[in-house]
C-alpha cells in the first residue's frame, strides 16, 4: 500500500512563492501518474496539477501559468512551485496517485497553504 506525506505548506503573502513536496512510500513510483490536488473549506477536492510517468503536465485553469509540477523518482518524491499566490489558493493541498482521470490510494493528512496579508 502506497503511502503519501505531504509538506511545505505554510503562511504567505500574495504574490509569494511555496514549494510542496510529496514522499511517497513503496515501490514503483516512477510507474504511475501523480498529481496535487486542494480543497478549501465547505468546498470539494479539486485537481490542481497532474504528471504522467512520461513526464505529460495537466493544470487547472484557475493555476496555468502559476504553478509547476514536477518530479524525482530517485526520491519518491513529487513537487508544487506554487508562484504568484493568490487568497483563493488557500486550502490543505493533498498529492495521490492519478489513475484514469481519477485519485487512486489513501489521502495523506494534506498540507496546509494560507495565503493572506
């Protein structure tokens, strides 16, 4: 059973930067699509950045152009560079395995991102 730890979460101010960073456990990482997704309070989960193993991105619109996903499968590990935040970018952000357009495996405890002045 794959687990996931996310981190790198924290306070910022509009217009900063966060880098999050997902570790995944077991093996097989470099094997299946990842992805980030958030869920701000009294509102759905939502996908926000999707990597395929060959290295394909997939963003949501309300991010293009803010935030990269990227990975290191030497590490397990999968990131979001979140640039240019925005209030509306707070939410606890969670990674999972992405299989067929959808989640795939146990949610992690997220990691929380505040945006506000």
């Amino acid at each position: 059973q794959v687990r996931f730890v996310e981190s790198g979460g924290g306070l910022v101010q509009p217009g900063g930067s966060l880098r999050l960073s997902c570790a995944a456990s077991g093996s097989g990482f470099g094997t299946y699509a990842m992805a980030w997704y958030r869920q701000a309070p009294g509102k759905q989960r939502d996908l926000v950045a999707a990597l395929t193993s060959g290295g394909n991105t997939n963003y949501a619109d309300f991010v293009k152009g803010r935030f990269t996903i990227s990975r290191d499968n030497a590490k397990n590990t999968v990131y979001l560079q979140m640039n240019s935040l925005k209030p509306e970018d707070t939410a606890v952000y969670y990674c999972n395995r992405r299989l067929a357009g959808k989640p795939y495996g146990d949610w992690g405890k997220g990691t929380q991102v505040t945006v506000s002045s």
